[in-house]
C-alpha cells in the first residue's frame, strides 16, 4: 500500500488501519482483543463495530465517557461554536467564555476550600502540575505515593507509578516513597475485617520515617486505585492517612482521574466518601466526556504560591475541550448521576455477588458506585491471579456484545465502568452477560 496516496478524504478499512499501525506507528500501540475491535460509531452507552455490530459498552473508552457517547446536547454546543465562527483555538492570553465557564461550573461542584482551577490537557499534566504546586507552596521536594497506584506517563507521573509493568523507562526522578498497598483481598499483613488494625495507614507514617527527611511536601492518592485494580481501601484508611500526611507536614492530593465527577455514586469526588477535604484534587477522563482535558483545583493559599510564576500551557483555554467539559459537567448535574452511579452500582454489584457464589473463578467483588473490579483467580482459595481467565472472559463478553475492561499489576481485574446514562435494564444485562461470558471462560478452561 502506498499509504499517503491513497488514504486522502475516505475513511479506511480495518485492514489498512491495523497495517499503518504496524508500520507507521509505536510498537506500543497494542489492541486489545484477538480480534482487534475497529469502532465506528458510539452513541451514550452503545459502540458499533465496523461490521455494524452493537455493543453496550461498559468500559466508556478507559473510564472516560461519562455522559454518553456523543451525547446530543455536547454535539450541538460544538456544532453551534464553529457554526458562529467562534474561535477554534485560543490561550488564556485572550478572553474567551468557554473556559471561563468551565472553571466556574467545576468549582460550583468541589467542595468549600477547594475553588481554585486549572485546566491541563490530560490527568498526567494535571498531576504534574500538582507535584509542583506542592512542592512550590511547601518549599519541600518529597512526595509519598502508594504501591500499585497509577497517575499517569510523563516522567514525574511514571515516578509515582508503582507497577513495575509501566516503569521500564528506568529510574525516574528522586524524592518520591511509596507505602503499602491499602488491598483488604490481598491483606500485606494478613489480616481480616475483624482483626485488621489498619496496618496499611500505619505503614505511611513508616515510610516517611524511613525513606524520607520527614519533611514532606505532601502525598497523591486515589481514592479508588484504578489501574491497580479497582482497590477499595477501608472507610477509616484515608482519615488516618490524612493526619499522617498532616503531621509531615505534607499537603494531601486526590487524584481523581478516575473517581471523578459522580462516578463513585454520592459525592462528586471519590476522596469525599472518606469524610476528609483533600488539599488539591486533579481529575480527566470522564470529566471531559472523552475531550483531552484534565483539571487541577486547589485552596486559596496554595494557588497563591503561583504568583509572579510562569505556568502555561498550550491548550488550557482550548474552545472545544472547554465547552465539552463544562457542556459534561451541566449534564451530570441535570441528570443527577450521582445518585443514578450509587443505585446501579449497588445492583451491579448484588448481581455480582450472587455470581462469585456459584463461580469456581470470581476471587473478589470490589466498587464504589459505576466503577466495579470483579478479581479473577484460579483458585479462591490460593488467589493465584486470573490472568488467562480475564483474557478470555473479555473475548467472551465482547462475543455477546457487551465490552468490559481489565486492570491490576497482573491483568487479572475486571473493570466496569460504563458510562453514566445507563438505564437499570442495561445494568441487569450487564450482570447476564457478563455471566454468561464467566461460565463460558469456566467451561473453556476446564473448571466444570
Ligand atoms: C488515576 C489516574 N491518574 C492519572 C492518569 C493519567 O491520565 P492521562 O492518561 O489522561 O494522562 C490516569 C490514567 O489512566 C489514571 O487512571
């Protein structure tokens, strides 16, 4: 195929997409599913292939979508900018009302304190920022982090990153510890609901003692780690931490990049399940509804940090990604999804659990609101990790129309996070087929 001559103004087939990909693009550039799933068209919670085949969809991208697929109200707000000739481009050098509304639409929903924005292009620029608003407003370098978390993959973020999977670049930058993992399923000390003393928090303050000055400038943490598996720690873990964080001096960040903007069902933000107000909270994904745009918001005093400093980034004020986050954020609101995110997360996740009772695969059931890890095992009774098992419950589900995700330091999770306009007959079928799609990976792999 000569690619540039014959690519111009048509859409390309799967077999010319997947061959470009291969020669023209980063061999990091992988597919998920054998057969690789070519989309080409979406609409709310619905993806067809390029056979025309229909799938809900309970992935949303990766945790992205959040409104819907080309939600129709998102449509016609970009369609009526560029039909006005309203600019396509800015920077916050010039005036513009898209990003001045988003800034004043996000901090109407964060908490008291918590009023101060920035926009970004991703959740890793929006953590980046916050590493160095921490450090500039503490006058410390140190940052604490937990195992098997994920904020991102720019050289800072990957320094926070603590799943080995990710890290190959090597050694990334120096001042950053990381505490236990807070993974109740996997219990580093063994313990159970009744015997467990919260070690994990604990262990933050060991970390600190032991691997830092002492002097922190502050810690990042999500409230539900998302590639690390959809890992929900106890209600009592993070009012520890906090303190901890506290105590060092430290300023608190919750990344929710993931846990943003309802997901966990409730609260706006997964941190407030937690009955603490973090110092900083950084969020993308859903809150753009698929846009590249991530957020930074902030206290008073630590925004204030910045003064007299350059910051700057191309596309902070950029029109379309503005308008669809503020355009997102309006719907969620209007459509109460908070409350719509902790229902049929709770059926999901009853269904779930009646599953794990007869399946000979289901370790753990695990979620907050619409972001739900189902933990594949071989065993229940060793835990060793899922990993073939998750593979083929994907391929499985894909072949009954509905898309899931994977995640966890060994690809043995099961991620759902469908986006927020489910209807509860979509989460019941969500629930059967993913059912479905177990028993036959069990069927397959030997375990009847
Ligand atoms: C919790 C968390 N933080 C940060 C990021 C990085 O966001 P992005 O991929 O938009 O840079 C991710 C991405 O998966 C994430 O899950």
């Amino acid at each position: 195929m000569n690619t540039t001559n014959n690519i111009a103004n048509r859409e390309l087939s799967t077999e010319e997409i997947l061959k470009i990909r291969k020669e023209r693009m980063l061999p990091s550039v992988t597919h998920t599913y054998r057969k690789p799933l070519h989309v080409k068209k979406a609409s709310m919670q619905w993806v067809w292939d390029a056979e025309g085949r229909q799938y809900l969809d309970a992935f949303g991208g990766i945790v992205t979508i959040s409104a819907g697929h080309n939600h129709p109200r998102i449509k016609s707000r970009i369609k009526s900018w560029l039909d006005e000739d309203q600019p396509q481009h800015t920077t916050v050098f010039y005036l513009s009302s898209p990003v001045a509304e988003l800034a004043a639409r996000l901090t109407g929903m964060t908490p008291e304190g918590l009023k101060r924005a920035f926009f970004t292009n991703s959740g890793s620029e929006a953590n980046e920022l916050a590493i160095l608003l921490a450090r500039q407003y503490t006058r410390r370098y140190e940052i604490i982090a937990l195992k098997h978390c994920y904020h991102g993959g720019t050289t800072g973020t990957l320094s926070l990153v603590a799943q080995h999977t990710w890290k190959w670049g090597g050694p990334g930058l120096s001042g950053i510890s990381h505490a236990a993992q807070p993974n109740c399923y996997r219990c580093t000390w063994g313990a159970k609901p009744d015997t467990c003393a919260l070690e994990c928090a604990d262990d933050v303050e060991e970390t600190i003692k032991t691997t830092t000055s002492g002097e922190i400038a502050g810690m990042i943490v999500e409230p539900v780690q998302g590639v690390g598996g959809f890992i929900v720690p106890p209600k009592e873990y993070f009012p520890r931490v906090y303190d901890i964080v506290k105590k060092y001096g430290g300023i608190y960040i919750s990344d929710e990049v993931q846990t943003g903007v309802g997901r966990t069902g409730g609260h706006w933000f997964g941190v407030l399940h937690n009955g603490i107000t973090p110092d900083m909270m950084t969020m993308a994904k859903g809150f753009g509804n698929g846009a590249s745009i991530g957020a930074l918001v902030t206290r008073d005093e630590i925004a204030d940090s910045m003064k007299g400093k350059i910051h700057f980034n191309t596309y902070a004020g950029n029109p379309w990604a503005t308008i669809q986050a503020a355009e997102t954020l309006s719907i969620l609101e209007e459509e109460n999804v908070r409350d719509r995110c902790a229902r049929f997360g709770e059926l999901i996740l009853s269904g779930l659990r009646e599953l794990q009772k007869t399946s000979k695969i289901i370790g753990d059931v695990r979620g907050r609101g619409l972001m739900i890890g189902i933990e594949l095992v071989k065993d229940k009774r060793t835990k060793a990790y899922g990993t073939e098992e998750t593979l083929e419950v994907l391929e499985e589900a894909r072949d009954r129309g509905l898309l899931i995700g994977k995640g966890g330091l060994y690809g043995n999770v099961v991620r759902l996070t469908p986006p927020m306009c489910i209807t509860e007959e979509n989460a019941r079928e969500i629930v059967r087929l993913f059912g479905e799609a177990v028993r036959a990976t069990e069927k397959k792999l030997g375990y009847e």
